[in-house]
C-alpha cells in the first residue's frame, strides 16, 4: 500500500510539471482559457482558479487521509485484526455538510458571473452586432452594412500580416462586440477560449454573446459541438487589429 501511495504521489507530480511546461509553451496557449485576452475570458478564467484552490485543498487532505489510514491502521500480522471504525454520525456529517457548502459556493459564484458571460456591459448597449453563421463546416460573417467580406484582404494585427479568408472574423481591439450567433443546418458551437467561452449555434435560433480583444492579434477557436465528418476542420480565427487598420478595413468593404 505504501509503495501504491508512492507511486501516486510521483505520477501526481509528473503531471503538475507536465500541465506547467504546457502552459510554459506559448504554442499551448492558443485556445486556453487560462491564458485569457479579454474581460469576458479574464472572469472565466478567474472563476476557474476560484473553483481549483478548494478542489486541489479537498483533493490533498482526501489522499492524505487515505494514505494515513492505510499505513496507520493496516494489519500487521495474520492474527491481528485492524479496530473497525464506523457509524460516527458527527464525522459523517461533517463530511456531508462540506463538499455540499463548497459546491453550493461554486453555484453563487457562478449564477454571478452568467449574466456578465451573457450580456454585454450596459455602456456597451451601442457596440456593433455581428452575425455568426455555422454551417458544415465553416463560420460565416455578416457585418452591419456589409455586403460580403472579401476573400483575399491582407490586413496587419500584432506587426504581422494576415489574409482574410472564410471563419476569419476581423474586429477592434478594445472595443466589445456583440455577436448574433446562428446555424444554417445542424447544431455547432462557437468557442474561442481566449476571448469568449462557447454557445451552441442551433437551427431556427438566435443566441447572443459577446467578446473584446484587450490587444491586437490573432485568436482562435474551433466548433466544440460534434456537427459531422468534417468537424475537426471547422475552426475559426479572430483577428483584432487596432480602431484605426479596422476602420480602414471595414471601408474597402463592399456596401449592401
């Protein structure tokens, strides 16, 4: 048993090095919510490290306890056998009453932080909309105003040039933008970790989110719902460049 514990407790830490040396590597951070580029993300984000802290404590004392019983409390000969312990009802209250106060925080935090997910902030009420259409398998676009996106645009984010193409979705840095989320056949799901979480786009339905880009750059994500054989294809790219390439951009735009 000593040895089993042993063995856990090395393979536990193997994985925590694994897990930093991933979040070391910037080519991991592409699509984590742990590396968070907008306010939207930022709340996910801390959430998620509010809700870890008492998972990892829990996690800990649990195994500790485990591994005191089985070395404090183990048999040690064939004709001894271990006191028995049971029907405490103060202890298996207490260990009742615990994860349930924990798990009843995490329903608080999180029934707070759903309408900021959801609705953009009020003084944003102004922001643009942009509609969102899944399809198999690629996003579409559609800008206020705007006729279609050209195909082939080179336009600049981060000192670095980038072509337009289908799932490219080109927005302000700093500044929120509204999406209207949609599909045109089956269920998809829209998700860029860095900016946003993810919302289902669903056939006949409109859903609504939100996301802002604290700095220019290049974001990316992928349809998180199972949509068919090409499913894995199905990615997009958030490009934020700053209020004034955007504005410059969307003017070369073709008019409705």
């Amino acid at each position: 048993m000593v040895r089993f514990a042993t063995l856990m407790l090395v393979s536990g830490g193997f994985a925590l090095l694994n897990g930093a040396a991933a979040l070391a590597d910037d080519s991991s951070k592409q699509q984590s919510m742990l590396d968070p580029a907008g306010p939207q993300a930022q709340h996910a984000s801390d959430l998620y490290y509010i809700i870890m802290v008492p998972a990892l404590l829990v996690l800990f004392i649990v195994c500790g306890m485990i591994i005191y019983a089985a070395v404090r409390f183990r048999r040690r000969s064939d004709d001894e056998m271990p006191r028995q312990v049971g029907g405490n009802n103060a202890l298996e209250f207490t260990w009742t009453l615990i994860p349930a106060m924990i798990l009843m925080g995490i329903f608080v935090l999180t029934l707070f932080q759903m309408p900021f997910l959801r609705d953009a902030p009020a003084s944003a009420s102004s922001a643009m909309h942009v509609t969102v259409s899944g399809r198999q398998w690629a996003w579409s676009f559609a800008y206020p105003n705007v006729k279609t996106v050209k195909a082939q645009l080179k336009v600049k984010a981060a000192d670095a040039e980038y072509t337009t193409l289908t799932n490219d979705l080109v927005i302000p840095a700093g500044q929120v933008v509204n999406l209207d989320i949609r599909s045109e056949d089956v269920i998809h799901s829209w998700s860029v970790p860095r900016l946003s979480g993810r919302l289902d786009a669903i056939p006949g339905q409109v859903n609504h989110t939100w996301i802002q880009a604290d700095a220019p750059g290049a974001y990316y994500g992928q349809c998180t719902e199972f949509c068919g054989l090409s499913h894995a294809t199905m990615t997009v790219r958030v490009l934020a460049l700053t209020p004034e390439d955007w504005n410059a951009w969307y003017a070369q735009q073709p008019r409705q």
